[in-house]
C-alpha cells in the first residue's frame, strides 16, 4: 500500500521477524489530557522496548498512514486540537483529504494488519453503549475483531459501555476471548466487571499459542485478551459504578452522542474521579503493553 510509512526501527523489525506491538494515538489525541498524555506514550512505548520488542505507534499524519512515530510525531498527537478521530470507516478519508488523524482501536488494527503487525496493547476496547436497543451505538472495534486477525491485549471492555451486551455480541461474531489470570472479565478501571470470562489464561504463550492456532485453523478474527488493571491503580467496581451512571446520564441530558460519547465521559469521568481514573488508565495501558510484547515475543 502506497500510504503506508514504516520508522527505521519498525521497518527492521518487521523486517527481522523481531517481536512488534502496535499502539494506538487516539489515547494520545482523545483519551487522556496533556502534558499526561505525552508522558504515558513514551512510558508505554518504553516499556515495549524494555520487555525485549519494537514499539509502532500508529497514526496518520498528512495523508500517509505511520507505523512507528517519532518524539516530535507524538508530541504533535498530544497538542494538536485539530487531529481527527480514526474508526475503519474515516481512515480512506483522512488519507484522501491528508489529513491527520488518530487511530482507534479499529483503526490500529486495520493499519496493524496492512503493516504486518500482529499483537496491539490499547487500554479498554469500546463495545455495545448503555442504551443501545434504542441508539443502535455499537462501536467499530467489535467488528474489526471479528474480521482482522491481530491479538488485542486491553482491560477489558471501557466501564462506560454495557459489558455483558458487549461479551454476547462477541460471542455472536465468533471472537475468541479470554481473561488473563482472572476468572472475572476486568472493566477497565476496575479489575472484575463482576461478570465470568468466557475464558482464562494464566501465561504469555498459551496466548500466543492460542493465537497462533486460531489462525492455523483459518480463523480471519482477531483475538481479545483481557488483562486486568494492576490491583494497586484500580477503582473498584461498587465506586465506579454511580460514578460512570452519573457521567452517562449528564451525557444524555446534553444530547452528546456518537464519537464524541466516549471521550467527553473519559474527561467526565476523570472530573468526577478527582484524577484517579487517569492514573489507573495510565497504568493499565503499561501493563498491557508489557503482557503484549511478552506474547509478540513468543509469536515471533
């Protein structure tokens, strides 16, 4: 593909068979405030490199698609008020328009797989919205799961959305999903959403290896691994829970729908939290990141 722009580093790597991990921007652009933004991208893509992989932070910038940014690329997602939000649907836009813009989870997973990248750390995945028999709100990440084939490790589904409509559809599309050393699906900010994993996994390479067979098998979906938020950075479920009905219901007071749902409840949410549900997100997109190259690894 012509707009795809690979860094020296990943171009090797990918090049080398080497373990690579995708990273999502739009964590960058519309998930976290700045400078808290700037300083988690580089924390988590250290932590990549230091788990023994290559980090490939995903964007558009000017019409190509970038696999692998450099500082100053970062720092432009983390400022710049005028990035897009990239689901599967915008990316022929903004790179016909070149413009810039940040990838979602359905986004990075598309530019990953064009990119031959296989294994993508993101925070929490987005799914079937509270009240969506009447908005028909369902994110794109849901489908792109099952048609792309890249693992996403994540925290589960974003507390904001309907957990147990989200793991049915899963279910119904045919994605394999798992928890990682929990009998309980984690919900983002909180490590049990109170609701069973479909499944469990308790190492890196049965991860890979279930992967790995799911493809061999002629599997084209993805594969979503759920790994918990670390215990000391997470907001138990009992609290987050009035919290988030709150922000949901001042959100549809407003009348706010549609991409700008989620990211107005994260900054809501983080309101309301006086701060601890950034931190918690902070640490669990660095956990994800460390479990994600640990299975790269063994794929590679």
């Amino acid at each position: 593909m012509n707009q795809l722009r690979y860094s020296e580093g990943v171009r090797d790597a990918i090049d080398q068979r080497a373990p690579v991990v995708a990273l999502e921007t739009t964590i960058l652009s519309h998930g976290m405030p700045y400078p808290h933004n700037l300083r988690a991208a580089r924390e988590i893509e250290q932590v990549v490199r230091a788990a023994g992989a290559v980090p490939a932070t995903i964007g558009v910038i000017g019409g190509e698609i970038c696999i692998g940014l450099s500082d100053a690329q970062l720092e432009h997602f983390a400022q710049s008020r005028d990035v897009l939000k990239l689901s599967r649907a915008d990316v022929p836009y903004a790179l016909a328009a070149r413009r810039d813009g940040a990838t979602t989870v359905a986004a990075t997973m598309l530019c990953a797989h064009l990119a031959g990248i296989t294994v993508f750390a993101t925070g929490g995945i987005g799914g079937v919205h509270r009240g969506a028999e009447r908005t028909m709100d369902v994110s794109a990440d849901l489908h792109e799961l099952a048609r792309t084939p890249v693992l996403v490790v994540c925290a589960g589904a974003k507390a904001i959305l309907d957990i147990p409509k989200t793991l049915e559809l899963l279910e119904t599309l045919g994605v394999p999903v798992a928890a990682y050393c929990t009998d309980d699906f984690p919900a983002f900010w909180s490590r049990s959403s109170g609701i069973r994993a479909p499944r469990r996994i308790d190492d890196a390479a049965t991860a890979a290896a279930m992967f790995a067979i799911a493809r061999g098998t002629g599997l084209s979906s993805g594969m979503l691994l759920a790994n918990p938020v670390p215990a000391d950075a997470q907001i138990e479920y009992s609290q987050m829970q009035p919290i988030v009905e709150r922000a949901v219901d001042e959100a549809n007071s407003a009348g706010i729908s549609g991409k700008a749902l989620t990211p107005w409840l994260l900054e809501r949410i983080y309101q309301l939290t006086q701060g601890a549900s950034l931190q918690a997100n902070i640490a669990l997109v660095r956990s994800n990141a460390q479990l994600a190259a640990e299975i790269a690894a063994h794929l590679a």
